[in-house]
C-alpha cells in the first residue's frame, strides 16, 4: 500500500511509522510526505530516510478549496491509498474528506469524543485533561470525516494520569506509551486490509486485537 503522511511539527509519530515499516511490519510504503509548515522537523525526518519531502501551505493558494484540489491531483497522481495525519495542523472541507472517503485516519492525543475539536491540539489537550481532572487519558486513532475529530474509531489506548503530571510529562507520556504504539498498529491492520466501517462501528478482523 501507499502512504502519504501529513504533518505540522515534530513528526515523532511520522518516525514511529517510518521504523515499523522498516522492519517489516507495516506492509507499505511512504510516497510521500507533506507539511504545511516550512520548518517542521518532520520534513528533516522524511529527507534522513530517503522519502520525498514537500511543503505546500494553504498560504499559496486563493482559497481552501484551491489548495485542497491541488492536494487531491498530487495524491491521486501518486495513487496513494492512504492519508495518515500525524500532527497536520489544518482542517479538511467535505470536498477533500470525500474524495477520500474512509481513506483518511488522524491521531489524536485524548479519548475522544472527550478533549476533541476546536481548540484542542498539542499541549492544549493535555493541560485540559489535568484541569478537568481526569484520572485515566491516552489517544484514539480514527478514521477522517467531515466533523473535527469526530469520525470512527479504530483504536484507543488509556493510561493513568500521575497526581504530579504537568501538560508536558503528560504529553511525553501519552506519546511515548500510546501514540507510537497505537498508530503504528492503526496503519498496519489497515494496510493488511482488516478494518472494516459500518456506519460509526469499525471492524477490526485479527485475532490478536
Ligand atoms: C501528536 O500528539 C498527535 O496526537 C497530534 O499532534 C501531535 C503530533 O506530534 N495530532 P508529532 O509531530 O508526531 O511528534
């Protein structure tokens, strides 16, 4: 299968990616690797290990709708299966969401639906989760609908939050020991072909899950 990885930042998931495909165990390969910031380390990320690296901001072009066309054309040229978001700081219209329908995943860094939507991204989400008072946290991963992380969920993973975590630890912890597990994971059973959508419900076919 083909991958295109969007990203805004760090790209640490992007690299968690990156290695689980190296040792086999997601059966795919990264096409691709856009960023709509020109500084994202991710884009570094995707250079070190020989994988095309582009920047394209929603900037350069006159509306959403324009730039997310342009999107489309690069993807479908490149016949990309699917559209892994990891960390992308933008939100798609229902034109790009539909165009690749049930194509698209996302990981977020709470238990959605709680901590999700406007707002809630990066250290946000976690210093949400501290003031809300939550006892247990942790990430989901889902599919992309036209609703800000509001699509199907395909996985989710809790971990306990510590009385002395601040919005950092928190984030570290949540990205160390749920993120690069779950979404590494999430890729896998879905290039392996066994996820199924009905509706709100996924279906995941492995024995093991
Ligand atoms: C992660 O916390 C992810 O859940 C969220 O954005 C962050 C990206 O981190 N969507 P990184 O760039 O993968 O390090």
């Amino acid at each position: 299968k083909k991958l295109a990885v969007f990203v805004s930042g760090s790209g640490s998931n992007l690299q968690a990616i990156i290695d689980q495909i190296k040792i086999g165990e997601i059966p795919a390969t990264i096409s691709c690797v856009i960023s709509n910031k020109k500084d994202a380390y991710a884009l570094e990320r995707a250079r070190k290990n020989g994988i095309q690296a582009i920047y394209i901001s929603r900037r350069d072009f006159p509306s959403s709708l324009e730039y997310e066309k342009y999107l489309v054309k690069l993807l479908k040229c490149q016949k990309i299966d699917y559209v892994i978001l990891a960390g992308f700081l933008y939100i798609f219209s229902e034109y790009f969401v539909e165009e690749f329908k049930n194509k698209i995943i996302n990981i977020h860094p709470s238990l959605l639906p709680a901590f999700g939507g406007k707002g809630m991204y990066g250290i946000n989400v976690h210093r949400s989760v501290l003031e809300y008072g939550m006892k247990v946290t942790g990430a989901t991963v889902h599919f992309v609908d036209a609703v800000p992380d509001g699509g199907p969920i395909i996985l989710q993973k809790a971990i306990y939050v510590r009385e002395d975590d601040t919005p950092e630890t928190l984030q570290k912890r949540v990205l160390e020991e749920v993120e690069w597990k779950i979404y590494p994971l999430a890729i896998k059973l879905l290039c392996e072909d066994k996820i199924e959508v009905a509706g709100r419900k996924v279906i995941i076919k492995d024995k093991e899950i």
